[in-house]
C-alpha cells in the first residue's frame, strides 16, 4: 500500500510540474515481447493543450531503465542521437507534427528488457517550453530462441452485458522451422492492476470461480483466446495468457508479464452518435454513422465498431477481422471514417446494425492519466427488397431469352399470316367479279 500511495504521489507531481488534467498526455501499450535479434516497434502517441502558442518544433525523447519513469534518455529525436548501448538500433518512425512519437529497436538484447518511456519535448526556437512523459511506459520482454512469445492487444473496451474476446496469439522463433504447432493447454490470469496474479481460468479444468463456468471458456479450437459473457463492471483489469505449445516434439510454455486492459463503461451520450432509424436497399448497402468529438478534446486514439443483433450477437465490423462474426467476415469494411458497408445483403433482412465509437482521452480530473470512452448509436435496421439471388437471375435471363425468341417467332408469323388472308380476300373478290349475273 505503500509502495502504490508513493507511486500515485509522484504521477500527481509530475502531472502538477508539467502541465494540468486533460491538457498533456502521452500514451503507451503495457508491455510488448519480442525474439532477441528481432526488431520491435514501441507505439506512442501524444496530445496537448490547444491554448499552447508559439511552437516552433517538437522532439521526442526515449528513456529506458527499471524504475519510475524509465530512468535515464536513450534517445533524442531533436539531436538523432543515441547512447553508446544503442547506438544504430533506435529511429523514429513516427511523426511528431501528427503527435506520433512511435520508436523502432533493432537487433534486441536480453540486457534490453527494461521499460521503455516516450517523453514529449515542445520548443520554441531551442527552448523548451513543456514536456511530459508517460510514467509506466512499455515493459520490453525478450525470449530466447527456445522460448515462445505471447501477443495481445493492450486494451479493450466494453459495454455492460457485452461478450467479449480477449485475442492471445503466440509464435515461435522462425529460426526453429518447425512444421506443425499444437496447443496443449491454456492457462489466463487476472488481476486488477498492470500484473495478473490470480488464475481464473486452465483450459484442463476451465473457469476456477464455479459462477464462471458457464461464463468463461476458450473462444474457438485449437486457440489460446478467452471468451467473456455478460461482461459487468466487475470484469475490469488486467487479463494475461499462458499457454503450451507442442511443435516437433518439442514442448514451449509461457505466460504474459503484462496483458489486456478490459475497459467496461456504461452508455452515455458524450459523443451523440447518429445513425439513421432504418434503410432498405436491395443489394450491397451503406449504413451511415455520424458523431461529434467531445468538444475541445483531442483522442488519443479513436476506433469505429459495427454490432448486430438485438440482443447483440457480435461484431459485423471490427478492425481486427478474427474478431467479426462468421457471418459478415470478408463481407464488410468501413467507408470514410465510420460509414458500414456491407458488399451484400442477402439473408440480413431486418437485422439490426449498431454504430459503436470508442476513443482515449486526457481524464478531466487526474493528472497525466487517461479514461476510455465507449458510446453506441440507437441502431439502424435493415430492410432488404427484390433481392435475387444466383439462381434467381439466371431464370431471369431464360425467361428473358424465351420471350425474345416467341417475340422473334410470332412477329414473322403475325406478318406472313397477314399477308395470306390479304390473298385470300383479293382471290375472293376476283371471283366474284368474274361469275356472270
């Protein structure tokens, strides 16, 4: 408790010397986990007050080490230099005019798994006139070529009553060649700040708690992904995976250091969302979503969603594609910023389409921290008319076909039967003129 009061003090100065709530953020995943030899990137993005002037340029600082706020600079974008430890493997591969301050590491080391903080210097001319930085930063985890790596996303957002899937993929080193790869058990834990203690869930005896049973199980086959249902408030924190791998014979075993942020929010109206009561179409069709951003605010970060169903059945749309629903897998993608296209709509007649923006933000409230906001639309229902199928068009076209060929037949026939009554008449009458009185 100490140790956590300490820690919130220092956030809380540094959050008072460099700049007040909701104004200077910066924004980093958890944890990564990478080969050592490979390259990893490090994502960091950025926001500040509007009201600040007179900005000339902006740098990016990388500092690295164990203790709060990373320790000591290891890279300056100002000056692109580095120190002699990674001299040659850092360079920025973001832009720091569109408050991208994203680093790549080459050639890793097992001496680089420290953390790894991006700090945001504003200048004017070569004064800086404010920084600030994140004070976790991203944890680098280094394998060996024995070992295995465990990838999952660093957050995700949830309304109450949601099933969710929280993705967990792993590889194996690509110096290993191995043909054919197997799980051999799942393991997730849980816990309510950055590390997981507590396991909830062993795929050889499934969910730990009894009233996660029904709840909690393995999404899919074969996989090591966790699938949450009526997800409450309840479920927030930090989910890690572990797994066992079989490949040629070989066994791998691992367990994430630092895992998923599930985020779970109730509905509010902060970014009103719109969307239009119902649309009928008859073949592919685009459903419009409209929302505004909160007013002076700039996101950290912003993603689009669809949902379907009523209740919710699962995504139509969704970024990461092993995430969409069977159904519409392959069959949708957005259009501008958040329009629903759906390439075809056979089988969806009056199904519910729901529009869902999710964003990051400076908090209002506490220094240098930032809340996630998830909002949904009211729902959009979809009419489907005079849809034809494969089949149904080919028997258009033969009955198209047949008609032009009786027309093609009957014409002819019509003009040819007409001209034989004429004869037939003017034979008639010759007769009669000639039969005397």
């Amino acid at each position: 408790m100490c140790g956590l009061l300490l820690l919130c003090s220092v956030l809380s100065l540094w959050g008072a010397v460099w700049g007040r709530p909701g104004q200077y953020c910066v924004d980093q995943p958890s944890g990564v986990e990478v080969f050592a030899g490979d390259s990893v990137t490090f994502p960091c993005s950025f926001v500040f007050s509007r009201n600040l002037t007179a900005i000339t340029n902006r740098a990016i600082v990388f500092q690295a080490g164990n203790i709060s706020y990373c320790g000591a600079p290891i890279y300056n974008s100002r000056y692109g230099n580095t120190i002699q430890e990674y001299k040659g493997r850092v360079s920025l591969v973001g832009d720091p005019q569109a408050q991208n301050g994203t680093i790549t590491l080459t050639s890793v080391r097992t001496s680089d798994r420290k953390n790894f903080c991006c700090r945001v210097q504003l200048l004017n001319q070569n004064t800086i006139i404010q920084q600030w930085q994140n004070g976790f930063g991203t944890q680098l985890t280094v394998r060996g070529e024995n070992k295995m790596t465990m990838h999952q996303p660093p957050f995700i957002s949830a309304l109450v009553g949601d099933t969710v899937t929280i993705p967990c993929h792993f590889s194996i080193s690509s110096k290993k060649k191995i043909q054919k790869i197997s799980v051999s058990s799942v393991q997730w834990s849980f816990g309510q700040y950055l590390s997981c203690r507590t396991v909830i869930y062993n795929s050889s005896t499934g969910a730990e708690r009894r009233e996660d049973r029904e709840r909690i199980s393995v999404a899919g086959e074969g996989g090591a992904s966790i699938l949450i249902k009526r997800v409450t408030t309840n479920d927030r924190g930090w989910y890690c995976c572990g797994a066992q791998v079989t490949g040629d014979g070989q066994v791998y075993t691992t367990q994430r250091e630092t895992g998923t942020n599930l985020i779970i929010t109730g509905k509010n109206n902060r970014m009103k969302i719109k969307q239009p009561k119902e649309v009928t179409f008859t073949n592919s069709s685009t459903i419009s979503c409209n929302f505004t951003l909160p007013e002076d605010e700039d996101p950290l970060w912003l993603g689009i969603y669809w949902m379907f169903g009523n209740p919710r059945e699962g995504f139509a749309y969704h970024p990461h594609p092993e995430l969409i629903h069977p159904r519409y897998r392959g069959k949708t993608r957005l259009v501008g910023q958040s329009d629903l296209y759906l390439e075809e709509v056979i089988g969806m007649d009056n199904t519910n389409f729901y529009c869902r923006v999710a964003m990051r933000l400076c908090n209002d409230t506490q220094q240098n921290t930032i809340e996630t906001l998830l909002e949904e639309g009211a729902g959009t229902l979809l009419h489907v008319v005079n849809v034809h199928g494969p089949t149904s068009q080919w028997t258009l076209y033969i009955i198209i076909l047949v008609r032009c060929a009786l027309i093609c037949i009957l014409i002819p026939t019509g003009i040819l039967g007409f001209i034989k009554i004429r004869e037939d008449i003017y034979t008639i009458y010759q007769m009669k003129t000639l039969v005397p009185q």
